[in-house]
C-alpha cells in the first residue's frame, strides 16, 4: 500500500476514534512502587507542585498543591511511572546522547556517532529480520520508546549537553492534558556535533508526537503516536594505519586532533524514518457490570513504517574496494506495514489472557537488479505473513508468573519466540526473578540482500541462510539490603554475523553452537553522605570465540559525596567514576553498511576511564558539570572504540534537566 494512503488511512481513522472519545488506559502507580522509588531516587514528600483549585472559607479560589506522583509517565506496555525531579547517582549514569544507562556500550569520539557493544543480549523477541544499518540504531526510537502521559498541569522538559566543537544537544518536550481524557505530548531531539578529527560532523533529529484518550466511562481507549527520525553521520573510515602510532605517542604535535588525515574525508551516511502508529480498545464486558468477576475487551493496531539508509561518497575510496563506478551511491528503503486486532481476557481465578492476530506487509529493497559476473542480486524481498501471538499474567500467593508467545504463520520468514518469567517475592526487599526465552528468526535484512555500488558489497542470500535461533535461562536477585545479581546463559544455532572472509567484509553463518555466559552484579554501600557504588559483569564465551568477541570483565565504581547545602535550597551531588574492561578482540566499524564486523587480529581495549563530576539540584532543575576521561594524558595514549577509532580524549561538558509545571 502506498505510504500516502496509509497516511490519509491513518488519519482518518484516528479522527473517527477521537470523535467518539479518545483516552488510553492511564495505570496509576501502585503504591509499593511509589514507595520503592522514593527509597531508591530520594523522592521527597514535598516535591508538589500547584495544580487544582479549591474554595476557601470566604468562596474564593485556591492553589492546592498537586502531588509529583500525579504527572503519569506511560510505556508502551502501559508500565506506569512519575516524573522523578530528583538528583540520584543514576540520573548521572544517564545524562548521556541516549539518555539511557550506557554501562554496556563504547561511544566513539563525536556524539551522535555509533557505540561498539561490549556485551548482547540474545533474550530478545524478534520473530522478523532487523532493517539495515544496525550502528545507526542506537539513537533510533523504536516503539517501545515512545512515551505517553497523563499530567494534571502542562509540563515541559529541557535536557541540554554540550557537544564536541561547534554544536549543541539539546531535547525538550511539552505535554499537557486538554482535558482530563486527552493527553498529547510534543518533542524533539536534536544534535550538532562537528567533532575533533576530521570529516565526522554529526547531525541527527527525533520528532514525536503522541495522543492518548479514554471516554468518561473508561470503556473506551486510544493512543496513537507519529515519529519523524534523520539521523546523518560524515565518515572517514578511521585513522590511517601509519598514524597509529603518532596517536599513541602523545606528542604535542598531535594532541590537535584535526592534523591526522583519515583513510577519505567524502562520504556520508544516513538514516530516515517515518511511524504512524493508533491502538484503540474497548471493553465488552467489565467487573462493574452487574458484579461480574471476568472483563473482556477487544483492541485493534495499526503501524506503519517507512525507513530508508543512504551511503554516499563522491569518489570511491580504494580502501573499500573496487567500484561499478568512481560515485557512490547506495540506498535501500523498508515499507513495514502492519494491522491487527487483539483480545483481552481478565479473571482474578484465571488471570490476565490476551490473544493478538496480526497481518504484516513487508517491503525491503533496492530499485535495480545487479548483474555480477553472471549472478544476479535481486533487488527486493516482499512478502506478506500472518502472525499470532499471546501473554499470560496470574500473580499467585507465592509469585507473580507471565509469559508471552508469537509465531509467524507463513514461510520464508518462519519466526517464533517464547519467553517465560517469575517473580517470587521472598521478603518484603528481597526479589528473585527466573525466565526462559526461546527465539528463532532469520537473520536481518542487510545479512539476506544487499547491494552497493562497490563490487565486495553486493550478496543474496534469501532462502540459503537458515533461522538464528537462540535459548536463553536466566534469573536474578534483587535487594536492597545486600546485593542486586544477575546471570543469564545463552545458546545460538546458526549465528549470523559480519566477518572477514578473503579479504571481503561480508554476512557469514556460523554452522556450530555458540554458547554465552553472563554474569552481573551490583551493590552500593552508603556511610553517612558518601556512597560507593558498584556494577561488575563477567562474561564468558564456552564456544564461539572465533565468531562472537566480548571482554572477559567490565567495571564502573563511582565513589561520591552528596547532601544538602544553603538551608536545603541546593543539593550536591559530587564524585569519579571509573569504568574498565579487558582486552579483547574488538569489533571493527564497516562504514559502507553501517555494521560492526567480528574481527580477530587485533586485541583492544584495558585502558582505564575516570570521570570527575559536580551535579546539583536547584528546585526541578538538575545541573551537571563532568570532567571526562581525565587521565587520557598519564595512562596512555592507547585508548580505542574499534579498530582505527580512537575513544574520547579528555573533556570538558556540562548541561542541564529543566521541568516546568504551570
């Protein structure tokens, strides 16, 4: 179907909805979790802020105070939260690009460039193959990091960072109820960054808008979001090889980093992409109506994405490779169209049943056909496919238990997982957690088709590779007053990866097992203001080691002051953290296809980070002021994000999070 009319579809049928009522289902936060987020981020009883009028004694109105817990923060699996204004040693952690905790990812050296992982995580649901360009991705929402709201009063978020010469970062967002069952929110993200080497300017933006309403009677529910994402990239391939060592050095020369010639300086990349997305339900039956002790509702969802990679160059670089012509210019686009319905059965004997059906389009390609020696490399993979799917939920007097399924009904792109989880709450701080998760589908799209302007990176392998399919057994330990431990071991049949074959980066399949380790914990100690925290993670690789490379050990300890100053009208939150890995055999940066390739000549990594860092917090706004990477000057000069990619030298940053509530 055309985008266009899915577009005007879209529109039209959200209109239809709101015009017979529109809120989604806003979950209030049950009030253990209240609780437990006010012990873990400090969330004070006073943190209130103006909201609804009352009358006083002579008839005249008055400011009451709205408690923070009432600005509704919700997931897209109606997970419910509040806005937090206050300063913790995690908000530190996440006052990054991503605004996400980034323990287990290495950032490049400008921001808004891709992450080398350093460690995967192999429980995940995909049953379909992943677009292109995967090193793109990181900064790319997806839906479930869209966020709906539910505000008494209009709020507004600013976040603010310096970047890396000549720009900015900066993410603001506004919502606000038009009336207490309509909600919509408006933001955007958006980055300048030229960076300090050559040729890797940065430039990216997310656009979002959400809406959600529910009718007065709750029996009736929507939300609906539309996301407008360009992520652009300047790649120069990495340092030369001969430059190495002059980076290495430290010689003054070379401190100014803009002197090293990279291996070319006229190619770019980027990465668009537009979602519509409108679910709605309605309530058949409920427990109100006439006492009855089940409800049953029916839902439907729409979603369509349209996304497009794009790697251009103006002369071909010989680094890469031969080349069809001396221009480069590769695009390929993905159309994901998807409609379904759902049920949803709720019973305090049976539990939480839904059941989804779900008919998908997909459309990935190119507009042309490659003749290479003989062999042609079609252009498109298109095909339709129905898709069932369910969740189960019964909380026990001894456990919490979910699961989940899918499975894809039609071939080739057969797919299916399986998770299931417990939570087994043994005392009132202490949490164990056990899952499975079982998950097979092909590999991503750019590992079965892909074509380029440069001769090694054409390849078709549609209908020759097999499923990836990969198990996975795990569980945890949560606790405040000892430790949180997590450890989860993964097996993979047929895991698919970029490597090096003859010379060529390229799509291989690996015809053994690999088997992953990982083990995880954490623990924070507190004396008076001062706190120690501490995230440990080992991992080992059974079998595999030639097709799949991570660090044997990763380290972050933060030792930090923190406590009120000026009567309480400041907070201070002050520390270094250092985070560390072993040496391993690093991922190296494919920039033509936007991937990491595995790579096992050359061992990187086990140079240390320490960060320095003054945060404070004045009303509901949080300031942070960081010294990062301070020790590259007197630990070496040997420091990496892959291969040819030095990580950050030291910097200075600040920046800011600003909440307004009218």
């Amino acid at each position: 179907m055309h985008p266009l009319r899915i577009s005007f579809l879209f529109l039209a049928i959200m209109v239809t909805s709101m015009s017979y009522g529109q809120r989604p289902k806003v979950q209030k936060p049950n009030p253990r979790m209240i609780d437990s987020i006010r012990r873990e981020q400090g969330v004070r009883t006073n943190d209130t802020l103006s909201n609804r009028r009352d009358r006083n004694r002579s008839g005249q109105a008055k400011q009451e105070k709205a408690e923070i817990t009432q600005y509704l923060i919700i997931n897209h699996y109606r997970d419910t939260t509040f806005v937090d204004t206050t300063l913790s040693l995690k908000k530190d952690y996440k006052f990054n690009y991503l605004r996400k905790d980034n323990f287990e990812l290495l950032p490049f050296s400008n921001l808004g460039q891709t992450y080398n992982k350093l460690s995967e995580n192999f429980a995940h649901e995909n049953t379909l193959p992943l677009f292109a360009a995967r090193a793109r991705h990181f900064n790319y929402m997806e839906l479930e990091d869209t966020y709906y709201y539910h505000v008494p009063t209009p709020l507004t978020e600013l976040f603010y960072k310096t970047a890396f010469q000549q720009g900015q970062l900066l993410d603001a967002m506004f919502t606000t109820n038009i009336s207490k069952h309509f909600n919509f929110s408006i933001g955007y993200k958006g980055l300048r960054s030229l960076g300090v080497y050559q040729h890797i300017l940065t430039s990216t933006g997310n656009f979002r808008f959400t809406a959600n309403y529910y009718n007065k009677t709750n029996r009736y529910r929507a939300r609906a979001h539309f996301l407008s994402q360009d992520l652009m990239n300047q790649e120069n391939g990495g340092l030369l090889d001969e430059d190495l060592e002059k980076f290495e050095s430290g010689n003054s020369d070379f401190l100014d980093r803009g002197t090293f010639d990279p291996r070319f300086q006229n190619a770019e990349s980027i990465l668009i992409g537009k979602r519509f997305y409108l679910e709605h339900e309605y309530d058949l039956f409920r427990e109100s109506d006439s006492l009855k002790d089940y409800a049953l509702t029916i839902g439907n969802k729409i979603h369509f994405e349209d996304k497009y990679y794009q790697y251009k160059q103006d002369v071909a670089s010989g680094y890469l490779g031969g080349s069809f012509g001396n221009v480069i210019h590769d695009k390929v686009t993905l159309e994901d169209f998807r409609f379904g319905g759902f049920l949803s059965f709720r019973s305090k004997i049976l539990g939480n049943i839904n059941f989804n059906v779900d008919y998908l389009n997909l459309n990935y390609g190119y507009n042309s056909l490659v003749n290479l020696e003989g062999n042609f490399i079609r252009n498109r993979i298109k095909e339709s496919l129905i898709q069932i799917g369910g969740a189960y939920k019964k909380e026990f007097s001894f456990l919490k238990f979910r699961g989940n399924f899918s499975l894809n009904l039609s071939e080739p792109l057969s797919g299916n997982h399986l998770r299931l989880e417990a939570d087994i709450p043994l005392f009132k701080t202490e949490t164990f957690t056990a899952f499975f998760a079982n998950n097979s589908a092909q590999p991503n799209f750019n590992q079965l088709l892909f074509q380029s302007d440069y001769i090694n990176y054409n390849w078709d392998n549609y209908g020759d590779f097999e499923n990836v399919t990969s198990q996975t057994i795990g569980g945890g330990w949560k606790s405040e007053k000892y430790l949180n431990l997590f450890v989860d071991y993964s097996l993979i049949n047929n895991y698919t990866y970029f490597g090096v074959e003859d010379n060529i980066v390229q799509p291989l399949q690996n015809d053994g097992t690999v088997s992953f380790l990982k083990f995880k914990v954490n623990k924070e100690f507190r004396l008076g203001h001062f706190g120690l925290d501490n995230t440990i993670m080992y991992q080992n690789i059974l079998d595999g080691t030639t097709v799949f490379n991570v660090p044997e050990f990763i380290s972050r300890n933060t030792f930090y002051y923190e406590n009120h100053l000026f009567d309480k009208a400041l907070y201070l939150q002050t520390g270094i953290t250092f985070k560390y890995f072993t040496k391993y055999n690093m991922n190296a940066y494919d920039p033509v296809l936007a991937e990491f390739y595995v790579q096992n000549d050359q061992e990187l990594g086990g140079f240390p980070m320490f960060d320095f860092f003054v945060n404070a917090k004045v009303r509901q706004t949080r300031l942070f002021f960081k010294l990062e990477h301070f020790n590259s000057s007197f630990t070496g000069y040997n420091y990496y994000s892959a291969p040819n990619y030095p990580y950050r030298d030291f910097v200075i940053r600040f920046g800011l999070v600003w909440n307004f509530f009218l």
